[in-house]
C-alpha cells in the first residue's frame, strides 16, 4: 500500500504556490466552519466567545499573553485557537462501544488525524495484559490499579511521569507533589523538547529561566523586533496583531527563517473591517533567508560588527556603563568576537556579510530593541549556546532591564511555563524541593530525575515499570519514533490521562495499558456542587484564571485535579490533604502560595481582572540572580551542523493545520499545500542535483553512526528554501530523528537538524 493510503491522506499532496499574505477573509471562513462542523452553530459561537475573556476559559493553543482587560476585543482569539477549540469541544464521541469495535492492532493502522477525529473520550478504559481491546474499568478500579503498580515497585525511580503543557497550574502542582511523594524526581515534560534550551541559555545568562518581555513591551516600547526561528502567522496568530501595532508605531521588524513565511508578509487583521479589505499591513522590513543551524554564527556575526562600530568610533554603540556596571565576561567575548572570521560567518550562515551588518546597523539605530525565537532555535545541538549570544547581542547595548527591550522565547503549549513554575521539572533546584518539604513534611528526593529523552531510554532498557501522562501525545512527539513505541510496550503500566485518543495510547505489548478521560479547558468543572477555576502562565509572566463554560463531554470525565488527587489519596491515605485539594481548587493555591515565589496573595489577586504578572527580576529591576550575581558575557564557540556532500539539512516544522501532533486537517494553507502532509519542500538547485523533478515521489533517508532510518513516500516540492536545505513537517519525520542526537546541555532532540539524504520512493506507488 503507498505510504499516502496507510497514513489516510486523501490522494496524496498538491502543491501550488506559497501565499504572501495571513490572516484575512479566508482565515474568518475557515474557523466558523470548522466551529459548525464540530460543535454546532450555537454551542460554536457561544464558546468561541468565551476564548481568552476575563470571565472565560483560557485558549488551549498557544501561550500568547491576553492584552490588558480593557482592550480585549470581542472576539478575542485566532483562526488556529478557534480549530482548537472546536477539536475539543466536538460532538463526538470515543465509547466502549467504539473499542469494542475496533482491536488495537486495527487502530494502531490508523494516522493520528483519524484516531483524534472520531471525538472525545467518555469513560476509563482498561486493556488487560495480552488482551486484543481496550475495554470498560470503574474509576475505582482504574485508580486502585494504578497503585498498586506503583506500590509493587521496589524503586520509586522505576516510575515516569510526563506532562503535556495544557495542564494547569493546580493540576501541575499536585502532580509533582504525587510523584515527590512516591520518591522520584522522573517528571519529563514536553518542555524538555520545546524551550528547555532557552531556559538553559537564560538562566545561565540572565539568572531566570524565561522570558522577560511583556505584551506592551512588544506594542508600545520596542524599536527593533527580532523574529527569529519562529512561525508566528500559524504557532502564534495573535503575535501578528501586536506587531502590526509595533510597525504602526514606526517599530522595525526582522525575520530570520530559512522558509518565507506567510506571516511575514501583509497582515490582514481580522479584528477591524480596514484590516480585512485593504491591502493589508506589510509586517516585516527584512526576512533573512538564513541557513538551517545557521543561526549562531548570524548573532556572533551581530556582536562583531556592532564591536567594529564602537572600535572605529568609541562611546558610539556599546552601553559601557551598563556593561560595566551589570555585566561580567565583556573583555573575554569581545576578544572571541574580533578573532572571527567573516568568511567563516558568511558560510555558516547562508547569510552575506552586508546583510548582517546591515541588521546590525539596525540594532544601533535602535534604542529598544527584542529578540523573539520559538523552535527555529531551541531543537539544534548548539541550541544553548545560539540563544546565550541572543543574549551576548542584547547586553551589548544594555537591551535588557527597560522598557521594549529584552529576550522573548514565545513559548508553546498554553501553559507549559506554568508547569515549569509549578514544579514540573526533573532537575527543580533545592530552594524549592525545601519548600516542599517544609510545607507537607516530607523529604522529597534530590536526586536528579529523568528528562523525556532520557526516559525513553529508560524504558527501552527495561528500567521503568510504570509510565505516566498527564496529557500529551509521547509516542508521537518524541524522537525516533520507532524505538520509542517499543519502549512505551515495555513498561508493565501505562496510564494515560488525555481528551483525545492517539498513537500513545496504542504502544502496548504485554503489559498493561489505562485511558483515563478528563475534561478540557472548555468544560465546566464542578467539585462539591461549586463551579471550579484553574490557572495558567503565559510566555508574558502573566498568571490568570481559566473557567470552563460548556457541559461537560460526558458525565464520567474527572479533571485532571481531581484524577491526580484520588490517586495522591489511594496511594498514601489524606495525611496530606488530598481530598480537600481535589474538592476545592484554593486549597492548592493556597499551598502554592507557600512553595512557589511569586505567588503571595495568588487567590485575591487572580481574582482580579487579567490577574497578575509574576516578578521579572531582570526586567524590573536589573538584578540577575546568576552564579556571579551579574549578567553574563559567554564566549560562544561558532558552529554549524556539518553536512557530508550528497547530504541535506532538514527542518521540522508544523504546517497551518495542526497543533503538534494533533493534526486537524491534510493541508498547509500559507505553505500552498493541499489534500496531505506527506511533503519535502526542497530548493530548486537542489532539486536539480538530485536529478529530481516537483512532485516526484521521494523517500527521506537519516543515516547517523547507529543506523540508517527511512520516512517514506514524500511527495519533492520546489520551494524557495537555502540550498542545501530541506523542510517536512513534525510528526511524520520524527522516525528521522536520532533518540542520541540532542542538544548540548538541554538534552532537546536536535529535530530542527536531521542530516538527510534523498532517494527515490521504494515503495510501489500506483
Ligand atoms: N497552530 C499551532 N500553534 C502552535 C503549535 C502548533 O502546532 N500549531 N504548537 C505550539 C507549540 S508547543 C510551540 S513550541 C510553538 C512552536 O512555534 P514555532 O517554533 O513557530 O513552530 P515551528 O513550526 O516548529 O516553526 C519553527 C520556525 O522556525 C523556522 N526554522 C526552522 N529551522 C530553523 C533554523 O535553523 N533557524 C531559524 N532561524 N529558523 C528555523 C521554520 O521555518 C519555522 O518558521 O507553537 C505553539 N503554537
Ligand atoms: N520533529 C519534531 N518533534 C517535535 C517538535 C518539533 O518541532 N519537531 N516539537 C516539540 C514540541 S515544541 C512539543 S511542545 C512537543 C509536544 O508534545 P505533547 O505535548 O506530548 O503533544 P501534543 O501533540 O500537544 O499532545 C496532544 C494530545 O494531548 C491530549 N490532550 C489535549 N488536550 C488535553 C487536556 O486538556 N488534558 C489532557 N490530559 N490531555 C489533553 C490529547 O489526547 C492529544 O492527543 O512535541 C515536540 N516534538
Ligand atoms: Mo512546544
């Protein structure tokens, strides 16, 4: 069968043309029918209105910042929160009826777009061990057998707990106070895969792991904004409209992306009629077609020449009283930065040596100036130290510490930061494992825990019994897929608590496997008869309530709060409070209040409208809690992935209809792609060179020293990508990825770097 039939595609790719402009008309069409289809016109309206308000749920999608409560608009969210939402609030339903329907090694044929679009899951459901279905369990039986897994255990390290990052805040907190509990510091997260990089960087650098920029930074203060490696017009739509205010103002705006995105173009604002009939907003001054992993060299490129210009002229360029003042490592960087080369930069780069300096001139032009960077950055192996010279650009001229300047990481999963703050960490540092300690009385482990990367390897070697997910797609959207779903069957227990069914839930062997249901972010949470609330962090800091406003999708669904705490309370009894956190909610928060920093008074003040923003020392007052007490000039080696002739560098991106690996549909509308996913966008030279014709049916091989893996039947598409350089889309090509090729020092999976080479399909196609 060709690859395009197993996946469901419809008939296998077209490809026409990429567009120049986003958002607009078509944008609005889409996402009302796409709200009718699945949730029905009134239910659809209804909720979407409720997206992103003061009184409403936050947008499962991105972690965008909301603006201040008095300038909400109406309709408050974009084209892609609105798929979201309607993917979750669908009509249909995943029953026991279904999964007496339907064996797993049927299900297990299917893509992940068609296993989550035959709807929510309604009941807990139990595959025995070597059973050929998933079938019916009682929350009590499912909760009383995951214990006891648990307890049979002679190593509480023998446990791995995962978490996805919609979880809310109070869902985040008590989970990694369960895992505590037992004994483990095993708490991978998708953060471990997303921006682990960036807080690597930037706690090392700056002392705080996150970013430091607010929404108003971005729209009132910024001169030059920096989009680097990052997709805003589909991972981030809402990023246009606060650009768009930026350039109105005169702020300048650079993009540095190997591919041309739409967004990058003329914006369309959906929110005012001006914005849908006119020509558009031209957002960007200059894209910079950089080459893949190219992006170190680019910003040490930056710092040299903006070093030339307060050499020829001194006093002119460098903020020397900030630099002297909150800085160490200046002299040893800049000694780095005169020593290279340019012809070095230039080819690492992609990039011309007047282009750069060009943007450096912008840089100097500027007085505030913000860097901004999602995936483009964090998934190389010199991810860490690419976005430390981000930083070694900003200090230079003291761009961090005021207004409309400073490092932006925008981050994914609506509340992946959040988790991060609530504990979700294998590696959180004593100060809070303390504080643990002191509020519920126990010891917690201090022993470094396992990172997504490392438990796959874990579980491959059989040294995990039981696997956990709080959320999230594992299987799917880690690297090397095949290794990882053996290892995902190895493990005795797998449980998995999601929405939606998908390829995770499907990696059993002889074990055990439970599907526990929970609500949703759109759904009414009520405990003890009393409407509950959660809470989130977005990229900006900003902590705010969330509150399901639609009925439940079934009567048995928990919330995730509530699965954890009876967990919490079947494995060790209520000598820690479990039930009363899991009835009410300020329970949670209230012991939050004493662990995490930040949060004092968190039940008054998230009861204001927006709610509050955690401090930001950086920004707020110029200190930086690192290990010198100042902020840090690194010496950041250049490098680039070196590419063996015959070879290509590949990027993995996600296309205008997905949201990670769930995808809502077989196109990618900016990119000029329709009807499947199963696409490689390849140069034309290169194309050429490989004796390729567009649309030839190609299979993508990665070889590293461990072995060679094939993703294959990829429709070859000319596209206006740097020679050498090709893009697909995550997750298909995640059985490329190599599970040993990370990042340095964040362990991210280097699935923005494959070496790849390019061989007609094997497969027979008809
Ligand atoms: N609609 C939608 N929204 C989402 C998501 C989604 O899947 N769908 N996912 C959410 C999550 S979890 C995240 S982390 C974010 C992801 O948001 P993004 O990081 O914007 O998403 P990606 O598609 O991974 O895009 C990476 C961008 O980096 C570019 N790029 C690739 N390699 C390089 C490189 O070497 N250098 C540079 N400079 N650029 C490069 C790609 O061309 C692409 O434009 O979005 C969040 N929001
Ligand atoms: N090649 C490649 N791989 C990548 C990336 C890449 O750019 N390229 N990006 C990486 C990044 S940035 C990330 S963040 C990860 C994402 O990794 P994950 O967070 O693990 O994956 P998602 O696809 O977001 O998870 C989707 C599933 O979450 C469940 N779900 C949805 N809503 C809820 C909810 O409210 N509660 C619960 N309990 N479950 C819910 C549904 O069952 C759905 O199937 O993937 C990473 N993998
Ligand atoms: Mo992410």
């Amino acid at each position: 069968m060709a690859e395009h039939e197993r996946s469901g595609e419809p008939q296998g790719p077209r490809t026409g043309a990429p567009e120049k402009s986003s958002v607009g008309v078509h944008g609005i069409t889409e996402t009302v029918k796409y709200a009718r289809e699945e949730m029905g016109p009134v239910r659809g309206v209804r909720t979407l209105l409720a997206l992103n308000q003061v009184d409403g749920f936050d947008c499962p999608s991105c972690a965008w910042g909301d603006p201040p409560p008095g300038e909400r608009k109406h309709a408050e969210f974009c084209e892609n929160g609105a798929k979201a939402v309607a993917w979750e609030a669908t009509r249909k339903r995943v029953d026991a009826a279904f999964f007496a329907a339907h064996p797993i090694a049927e299900l297990r044929e299917r893509d992940g777009h068609w296993l989550e679009s035959q709807g929510r899951l309604t009941e807990p459901m139990h595959r025995a061990p070597g059973a050929t279905h998933y079938a019916p369990i009682t929350w009590d039986r499912a909760l009383r057998l995951t214990a006891d897994r648990l307890r049979e255990m002679e190593d509480p390290n023998r446990a791995v707990f995962y978490t996805s990052g919609r979880t809310s805040n109070e869902a985040a907190f008590v989970y990694q106070l369960l895992a505590r509990r037992l004994g483990t510091n095993n708490l991978p997260d998708c953060s471990n895969m997303c921006h682990e990089s960036s807080g690597a960087a930037l706690s090392e650098t700056i002392g705080v792991g996150k970013g430091v920029v607010t929404l108003e930074d971005i729209t009132d203060h910024a001169d030059l904004i920096m989009v680097v490696g990052q997709n805003p017009g589909t991972c981030h739509p809402r990023m246009l409209t606060a650009l768009e205010q930026a350039k109105r103002r005169g702020a300048k705006i650079i993009a540095v992306n190997p591919l041309p995105e739409a967004g990058f173009g003329r914006f369309h604002n959906p929110q005012n009629v001006r914005g849908l009939a006119g020509p558009g907003t031209q957002l960007t001054d200059r894209h910079l077609p950089i080459r893949i992993n190219g992006d170190l060299a680019f910003f040490a490129g930056l710092c040299k020449a903006l070093l030339a210009d307060e050499e020829a002229a001194p006093g002119s360029v460098l903020d020397r009283d900030f630099i002297d003042r909150y800085c160490d490592g200046f002299e040893q960087a800049a000694e780095a930065w005169r020593a290279l080369d340019w012809a070095r930069i230039q080819e690492l780069s992609g990039l011309s040596r007047r282009a750069i300096e060009y943007t450096a001139a912008d840089g100097m032009n500027a007085a505030n100036v913000i860097v901004c960077w999602a995936m483009g950055l964090t998934q190389h192996r010199n991810a860490v130290p690419t976005i430390r010279e981000i930083v070694n650009f900003l200090l230079l001229r003291g761009n961090i510490g005021r207004p409309g300047a400073g490092p932006a990481p925008i981050r994914g999963h609506s509340n992946v930061q959040g988790d991060r703050t609530m504990g979700i960490w294998e590696k959180m540092p004593d100060a809070f494992l303390d504080k643990l300690r002191d509020e519920f009385g126990f010891d917690p482990p201090r022993a470094h825990g396992l990172d997504t990367v490392d438990s796959i390897r874990a579980m491959r070697d059989g040294k995990v019994e039981v696997f956990f997910a709080l959320g999230g797609n594992f299987a799917a959207a880690t690297p090397d897929t095949t290794v990882t779903e053996q290892a995902l069957a190895n493990c005795k227990l797998t449980v998995h608590v999601a929405t939606k069914l998908n390829r995770t839930h499907l990696c059993v062997d002889g074990g055990e496997a439970l599907l526990l249901p929970c609500l949703g972010r759109t759904e009414r949470d009520l405990q003890d008869g009393v409407d509950r609330f959660v809470t989130v962090e977005d990229s900006m800091a900003m902590v705010h309530a969330s509150r399901g406003k639609l009925l439940p999708g079934s009567p048995q669904l928990r919330s995730e709060v509530a699965i954890v705490t009876a967990l919490g309370r079947e494995l060790f009894g209520d000598a820690l409070g479990w039930s009363a956190m899991g009835r009410d909610y300020s329970v949670i928060r209230r012991h939050i209040e004493h662990v995490v920093p930040g949060f004092h008074s968190f039940e008054a003040r998230v009861a204001q409208p927006g709610g509050f923003m955690l401090p930001r020392g950086p920004h707020d007052s110029r200190t930086f809690p690192t290990a010198t007490g100042k902020a840090r000039f690194i010496v950041n080696p250049i490098t680039a992935v070196e590419v063996p002739a015959g070879r290509l560098l590949l990027t993995t991106v996600r296309s205008h209809d997905q949201f990670n690996t769930t995808v809502y549909g077989y196109g990618d509308r900016y990119r000029g792609v329709k009807g499947g996913r199963r696409v490689v966008f390849l140069n034309d030279h290169d194309l050429h060179d490989l004796g390729l014709a567009d649309g030839d049916l190609v299979d993508l091989v990665s070889d590293y020293p461990d072995g060679e893996r094939r993703a294959p039947g990829f429709r070859a598409t000319r596209y206006p990508t740097p020679r050498g350089c090709a893009a697909t889309y995550f997750p298909e090509a995640n059985v490329l990825v190599p599970l040993d090729s990370t990042a340095e020092i964040s362990n991210t999976p280097n699935s923005k770097s494959v070496i790849i080479r390019i061989e007609p399909a094997h497969a027979p196609t008809r």
